[in-house]
C-alpha cells in the first residue's frame, strides 16, 4: 500500500508539472518545484522528454541545483550539465558535501572541476582527492570525509562547548566518534548520552567502544547489508591500520539500495540504471543492439535444432501445436530459480557453502513439479489428439525441461559468476537457449523416435 501511494504521488505530481508547463504559466511551474525536494525534482526530470526536462532544469532554484545533479542518472546528469554554463555549474556544486561532489566531479567540464578545485581550502582538496582514491561502489566512495571526532579524556561539557561553537552540524548527526591522538577510531558516544548525562562525566566512560567500523574498501552492496543487520544510521569508515577516515550515513546507503533494486530489474533487459528514457532514438536503440544480437543468436542455435526436426513436424501435426508448451514451461521453471539465485547472489545469502544444497532442492522442486505437470498436460493432449503415446511423450518432455529448467537455473548464475559475468544481465539469455533446446530436443526427439516408429 505504501508502495502505491508514492507511485500515486509521483505520477500526481508529474501530471500536475506536465499540465503546468503545457499552459506556459512559468510561475505556476516555479510554484511546484519550489515545494519539491531535489529528489522529488530529479524524479521529475528523469521522467520528462528532454525539450521539457531542459525547461524546468532552466526554472529550478538554483540553490537546488547542485543536489538535483547528485540525485539525478548518469545520462540525464550530462544532458543538464550541457544546458549549464560553466558559471551555472560552478554555483550549483560550491555547497556540495565532499562525498556528493566526488560523485559527479568526473561529469564536470575541466575548466568548471578546476574553477571548483581553486575555490576549496587545502584540506578539502586533501579530503576529496582521498575519497576519489576509492573505488565508487566502495566504502570509501560513499564516505564523507567531514566528520566530527572528540577524544576520550574530554568531558561532556567541553563536547558541548565544541558543538556550539561550531557553524553548523552535520545533517544526519546521531553520533560522535571518539579517536585517540594519532586518528585511530575507539568507539562512539551517542548524541543521547551526551544530551542525557552529567555535563562533568568523561567522554571515556560513557562512549561504546564496542561499535564496529566499516572497512574502507568493503563494496557498498555489503555496506548496505551492514547497515540493515545492524539498524545503522550513520556508521564509521576506518582503513587497515583502524584509522578514521570518515563516515556513512543512512542517506547514502538508501541510495544504494535503490541503485540495486534498478540495477536487478535493468539489467534483466540488457539496461543500466543509468539508462535515459528519453534519449535520443538512434542512441537507444544502438544500446539494445548487443543484447538484441545476442538473442537472435540464441534464437538461431534453438531454430536450428528445430530445423533439424523438421519432418517430424511435417507428418506430425500435433507437435507444433504442443511444443511451444515444452519450451514455455522450461522456461517459467527456470527464470524462477534464476530469479531466486541472482536474488541471493545480490543479500550474499548464496555463496560456496551452500551452493550444492540449493542444487539438490531445486532439482527436487523441479523434479516435483515436473511429475505433476507432466501428468496434467498429458491428460490434456490424450484429450484433445486422443492418443496415448502422443500424451506419454508430451509429459516426458515436459518431465525433463522442468527438471533442466531448475538445474539451469541454480547452475547458470554460479558459472557466469566464476566467469565474472553478471547473472543478471546474462543470465536470462543463457538459461532460455537452453530451456528450448532441450524442450525441443525432449520433445521432438521422442516425438520423431517414438511416434513415428509406430
């Protein structure tokens, strides 16, 4: 229900955006993207056609524009970088958090990451050249270096007296991290203990030494996985030798999980998450070639097995009729395996120690169903042709590619893994090929050998 009703409010908001700029009342568009946040916006401009897109990038508040550019994909970023100048872009990303700016710095012009690179202090541009160090899809690269450390013979109050001597305080504040002299992390002292108790009580006696850092070069999917085991709102990120380098906040690893998510169900297509839908046409469709190649390949190699059955289907009419069925059963049965093992590739609940056990359950599941959809379908095609035989063949086909269908898809993510391929961009297109060569091979097969023999 959730779900639906920010479906609701997205597609609410859209229709009222897209009806505001299609009056041309400027002011009316304004009104609306004032009481948006820069999520809400970017959703919006990743969801209109570009002509609009560059209208209401043009009509954003400026202040604005700097966390649009974070939120927004990676091709709708350049397209807004092109419509800026580099003045433009310059102002937008000045207020940006040095974890924020290292995500898009490498999208920027050079003369605008040069302009930005003067404008900071040298201790910044240490922090940022130290984020960039790390891979994107790292700990280190969703760190933000900024972060706010004490020491452990301090007292409550003089913690106080720093807090309110400062600026400003960090957005999503829930914790301070206590280091000694030489920046290696001890532990944190929560910002409701500080609150909480006597002003005189010391940092060391109160802070919880036993909170657990995160490795710097840990990969973000397992940071997320850390982050939901451990109901983590922010979380510190310390290198090899336990030195603080900074922290992560749950913001960061929201976006994470939604990168994933979208990642999962793309990738499926042969997409990215970073996919414009409103990309030019020839730039689309030269993105769809490799995947479209592969699968006419694919295609070719299960039309030539049928080809090779070709009499058979010539002096026996009732296979063509049925063996899409074989096939399309095989199919189902695999991508729901496949479906289940890229799943638990992703949580990290599929690994080495329990890989052969997942083969033998769903082999029996596919064993099982196969005994019962077998049955089912045989009765159905003794029905409609009635002939025994035709039926036997029918559910021994379908017997067999379900039980191929299951073990394909168990096997198939795991060998395009080691291969360092990801199952869920090619995994789909290897477990059809083999679901219909061997539904077609089972089927046509028998049918040739058995059938036409009598």
């Amino acid at each position: 229900m959730a779900e639906d009703r920010r479906q609701e409010q997205a597609e609410h908001r859209l229709d009222r955006l897209s009806e505001a700029l299609d009056s041309g009342t400027e002011h009316r568009v304004r009104g609306l993207l004032r009481s948006l946040s820069a999520g809400e916006i970017a959703d919006l401009l990743e969801s209109l056609p570009i002509a609009k897109r560059l209208a209401v990038w043009d009509l954003t508040d400026p202040a604005l524009d700097g966390d649009v550019l974070v939120e927004v994909n990676d091709e709708v970023r350049a397209s807004l970088i092109r419509d800026s100048s580099n003045e433009e872009l310059v102002a937008a990303v000045d207020d940006l958090d040095l974890d924020d700016l290292a995500d898009i710095l490498d999208d920027l012009p050079d003369a605008v990451i040069s302009e930005v690179l003067r404008s900071l202090d040298r201790q910044d541009r240490e922090r940022l050249v130290h984020v960039l160090s790390y891979a994107e899809d790292s700990a280190g690269g969703l760190m933000d270096p900024d972060v706010l450390t004490i020491r452990p013979d301090v007292t409550l109050e003089v913690v106080l007296r720093y807090l309110r001597g400062r600026a400003e305080l960090p957005d999503v504040f829930d914790q301070l991290f206590v280091v000694d002299r030489q920046g290696r992390f001890l532990g944190s002292l929560k910002l409701s203990v500080l609150l909480t108790r006597e002003p005189g009580s010391r940092v060391a006696d109160l802070m919880d030494p036993s909170v657990k850092p995160i490795p710097v070069d840990l990969g973000d999917s397992d940071v997320a996985t850390e982050f939901e085991h451990r109901d983590l709102v922010s979380a510190p990120v310390v290198d090899r030798e336990n030195i603080l380098l900074g922290r992560i906040t749950i913001d960061d690893v929201v976006d994470v999980i939604r990168e994933d998510a979208e990642h999962s169900v793309l990738t499926m297509a042969g997409l990215d998450e970073e996919y414009d839908m409103f990309a030019p046409v020839v730039h689309s469709a030269l993105r769809r070639w490799i995947w479209l190649g592969v699968n006419l390949v694919t295609a070719l190699l299960a039309a030539a097995v049928l080809y090779a059955f070709e009499p058979t289907l010539d002096q026996i009419v009732a296979t063509a009729v049925l063996f899409p069925i074989v096939m399309s059963m095989g199919g189902i049965a695999g991508t729901q395996t496949l479906t289940l093992m890229v799943r638990g590739m992703a949580t990290g609940q599929v690994g080495a120690h329990n890989t052969r056990a997942l083969l033998r359950k769903e082999l029996a599941v596919g064993l099982l169903n196969g005994v019962v959809f077998s049955i089912v379908i045989a009765v159905i095609a003794m029905t409609w042709y009635d002939d025994v035989p035709l039926g036997l063949v029918m559910a021994a086909a379908i017997l067999l590619n379900l039980v191929a269908g299951a073990l394909a898809g168990a096997i198939v993510p795991v060998v395009l893994r080691r291969l360092s391929i990801d199952p869920a961009l090619a995994g789909g297109v290897v477990l059809t090929t083999v679901t219909d060569v061997i539904g077609i091979v089972a089927f046509i097969g028998l049918a040739t050998y058995l059938l036409l023999g009598r």
